[in-house]
C-alpha cells in the first residue's frame, strides 16, 4: 500500500522528520523529476555532529527552516 505525503521542493530534506525523532525510515521517497542529492549515514553524521558543535546548531536551523516549510505547505494543501 502506497500513501502519497507531499511534495518536496528545491532544498527540501528528505527524512528530516525521522532524523530528528531517531525513528528508522519505513518510508520511501521517489522522485518523479532529475535530483542532486547527497545521503548520510546516521550514526556518522551524528559523531561528526557531536564532534562539531557549531556545524551541528546550522544542521538544526536548517531541520527547524525545512520542517516549517513542509508544515506551511501540508497546510495550504489541506485548506484548500
């Protein structure tokens, strides 16, 4: 069974919900138009992150931007 979540858009993070609550991804993204994308490993990005405060808090900012922003569009979605 496939279940249709949302659109991403240029600078979207895929996974980004699941990386912040530490669940493992049961969910597949399919893009539908060419991508650039770039893919980390959990457990190392959290050691780097770890190991790199400041990198860390601009990673963060960036999840908080990303989350909103998916937010603010399944809003729109549903109100209209």
């Amino acid at each position: 069974m496939s279940c249709f979540l949302g659109e991403l858009v240029a600078g979207d993070i895929v996974g980004s919900a699941l990386l912040l609550n530490g669940s493992p991804a049961d969910v597949d993204a399919v893009a539908v138009e060419p991508v650039r994308s770039m893919r980390w490993e959990v457990g190392p990005l959290d050691r780097y992150l770890a190991a790199n405060p400041e990198t860390r808090m601009v990673m963060q900012k960036y999840l908080a931007r990303d989350l909103a922003g998916k937010l603010e569009r399944a809003l729109v979605r549903k109100a209209s």
